[in-house]
C-alpha cells in the first residue's frame, strides 16, 4: 500500500501556493480589501441594513478572485475536461481543501460561504450526473462558468435532520405540478435565481422513496423569501422560504420523479468529504499556531512548550489529525474506485470527527494563547464560530454517528461499488 500523496498531486500543491502569492495575496491587499478578513473588522462583510445579508463589495471580491483562479485554470479542478477541468478526483480535492484550509483564513479560501480558489461546486457534477439532456443543454455552461446556479432547498422548519418526514408537497395537474411547502435554511437564496426544491410527490412520510427534486425559479409567483435566519457567524445567506401554489413544469423534475432522495445523498456524500478535509486543515492550521506561540511565549521565564499541561492536549490533537488524515484519505480514495455511496459509513466517520476535532483544536490553541486566543487579534473565535456550524448542517454529528451504527449493526445496507450486481452481493 503506497500512502505517499501522488506526485502529480505534490505539484499541483506547488502550482496553487504559487498561484496565491502571485495573483491573490495582492488582491486580498489592495483597497483594504484585507478589511474582510480582518478579525477585528469581521463586520465589514456584513451589510446591516439589509438584514445581516453579505456586503455586495464583499461577494464582489470573492467573484473577482474566482474569475482569476478560472483563467489560471484552478477553478474548474474538479470537472470533467470536457467542461474545462482537470478531471479531478476526490482524493485530489479531499488533499486540496485540506491545504489550503490549513494556511487560514483569506480570500484563497473562506469557508464561511464556500468560497475557494479550487471551486466545489456540487450543482454542476449532479448536473452531470443526474440532469435530462434538456437540462444539461441549459445548465452546464452556466454553471462551469460561475454565472448560474441553484440553491438547495431540503430543510424544513419543522423536519431538520429527516429529511424524509418533510411537509412540502408537489401535486401533478396534467403538464404542471403545483408545489406547497416552506424550506429553512436555504444557504445562498439571496443570489440564486434557482432552488432545487424537495417536494413528496408519492408514498407516506418516513418513506425513502417517492420525493422529487424540482429545480424551481425564484422569481416564480408564490415563492417568497420570509427572512433571513442570523446566525453564530455573520453574514447570512441562509433563508426561510415559503412556496405557495407555485406551478412549475414537468421538465423541471432533477434526477427522476421519486428519486429525489437519491440526488440529495450523493450531495451530502461529496460535500461531507470534503467539508471533513477542510475541517482537518483549519484544526491543523490551529495546533501549529498554538505550538509555535508556546514554544517562543516565555512566562515565569521559560517557555510555555516546557509544560506538560500544554504539551499534553496538543499530542493527543495532533494525533487525532494524523488519524483522520490516513482515514480521510483512504475514504476519498476509495470513492474514487467504488463510487461515492460505497462508503457512506466511512464518509460519516470523516465528517463528524473532523467538524468536532477542529472546534477542539480551535478551543485548545485559544487557551494556549490566553488572552490574545479569545480576542479579534487572532483568528480562532473565528475559526470555532465557523467550524461549530458544520456539527449541525448536513446531518448533525449525532445523525453521523446514528447512521455509522445503521451500517455496523446492519440496520441499513452499503450500496454495492460500481460495476457490481447488487443481486450477487
């Protein structure tokens, strides 16, 4: 078993590094465009007056440096070719996400909103996966391009984590289906001029068959944007979303009526890779921050890495790292050889260890740098405020573990590896 990062991978690493210094560092600087990433200014991203929404100055920035890194040809890595990328796997991306996390906060990658120089972007590769021939006529440039895209609407105000108890309906009338529902927590709404609405259509609540996914226009009659829900971390960009006779067509059915369930596990599966790898960075880029102030911070007039009560907790958090990086990786890789739901046991593993540990490794490098951690002249409040989200959203980690016990007590089934007969398992 070779666990060596590919070479190919190690250079790509390079490219990117260089990248940064060459084209996003001096645009992250000029016009105090530092200002968003400021600790002690976080509030320049938030635009107050229109309801704790993202300042526009800001979403303009995080365009801009999209645009440069999609001329160097960076941000398209995990696409097809066929669409401009470089057929990019999910182990690639899995080590990708994970390095540039680890060099903090900055406009090469601001996990506050998904922004990275090495773009994830989900719509597109279900797109491709999933979307009719009419669809993809219409969708996929837009979408390789950065100039189209959809939210997704799967959480309800009173079904969160089970998504197959939800209360929105789709009821067919001839061509038209007439949809009735409210989502919550709709991330990036205030932008997208489309939401992929889960609606049951057939079947009883609990069922995991029977919901469809629409791609549903914003602008539609009876779509309505009730608020904006404010959170740990501002800006917001989260909705709730009311949707009230709302006629869409036939056509606008995502991945096959009934299935929409399906469309929906994919997603999570690969976000939840590489949300585990991002976290994993961030807790890296914490504990190497922390072992470097303690080893040069010098109280009572020797240095703090002398003590065993700060040597302790950094061991066993570097440790879990290493761990979950052998086991990061080898899920990726795996995904890679046997599709992404092979091993949905092991991806749930990933995502709920990591969100925790960097919270953890957030907390610990705040208390190794005593008053400064806590304060806005360090980015760890930041990077806890962040990461904590990610231990509710798409699944929390009791859902994680819960679904980890399905597996291993054999309460639910692992979908068979690509190529193989599911019949012959």
């Amino acid at each position: 078993m070779d666990f060596e990062i590919p070479a190919d991978l190690r250079e790509y690493l390079a490219e990117l590094d260089a990248f940064i210094e060459k084209e996003i560092k001096p645009l992250e600087a000029e016009n105090d465009n530092i200002r968003f990433f400021d600790h002690r200014r976080e509030d320049a991203r938030t635009d107050w007056e229109r309801g704790g929404l993202p300042n526009e100055e800001w979403e303009a920035l995080l365009a801009e440096a999209r645009r440069r890194a999609d001329a160097a040809g960076h941000y398209r890595y995990p696409f097809p070719k066929a669409f401009g990328g470089k057929d990019g796997t999910n182990l690639g991306m899995a080590v990708i996400r994970e390095h540039l996390a680890g060099k903090g906060l900055g406009l090469h990658n601001d996990l506050q909103n998904e922004h990275s120089i090495v773009g994830n972007n989900v719509g597109l590769l279900l797109m491709l996966e999933y979307g009719t021939e009419t669809q993809k006529a219409e969708w996929v440039d837009g979408l390789a391009l950065g100039q189209k895209g959809f939210a997704f609407g799967i959480t309800e105000p009173e079904h969160g984590s089970d998504a197959t108890w939800m209360e929105t309906r789709a009821k067919r009338e001839g061509d038209e289906w007439l949809i009735n529902g409210e989502k919550t927590w709709n991330s990036g709404i205030h932008k997208a001029p489309y939401d992929m609405v889960m609606a049951r259509t057939s079947g009883q609540p609990g069922d995991g068959h029977g919901i469809t996914a629409f791609l549903v226009p914003m602008n539609a009659p009876g779509v309505q944007i009730e608020e904006m829900l404010w959170t740990f971390n501002m800006p917001t960009d989260h909705g709730r979303v009311s949707f009230k006779d709302v006629r869409v067509p036939s056509e606008s059915i995502f991945g096959g009526e009934g299935k929409g369930l399906g469309v929906v596990q994919h997603f999570f599966n690969e976000n939840r890779i590489r949300q585990a790898a991002s976290s994993l960075g961030a807790a890296q880029y914490c504990i190497d921050e922390a072992i470097e102030y303690a080893k040069n911070r010098k109280p009572f007039g020797k240095a703090l890495a002398t003590n065993q009560g700060i040597q302790f907790p950094l061991v066993e958090l570097q440790t879990q790292c290493e761990m979950l990086r052998a086991l990061i990786h080898k899920t990726a890789w795996q995904m890679d050889q046997y599709g992404p739901f092979s091993v949905s046991d092991k991806v749930s593993m990933c995502n709920y260890w990591s969100n925790r540990l960097c919270c953890e490794a957030a907390d610990r490098s705040m208390q190794v740098h005593g008053g400064l951690g806590y304060s806005r002249h360090k980015p760890f409040e930041h990077i806890y405020r962040h990461h904590r989200r990610y231990r509710i959203t798409e699944g929390a980690e009791e859902i994680q573990m819960r679904r980890i016990a399905g597996y291993l007590f054999g309460f639910m089934k692992q979908r068979a590896p690509k190529g193989v007969d599911e019949t012959s398992r």
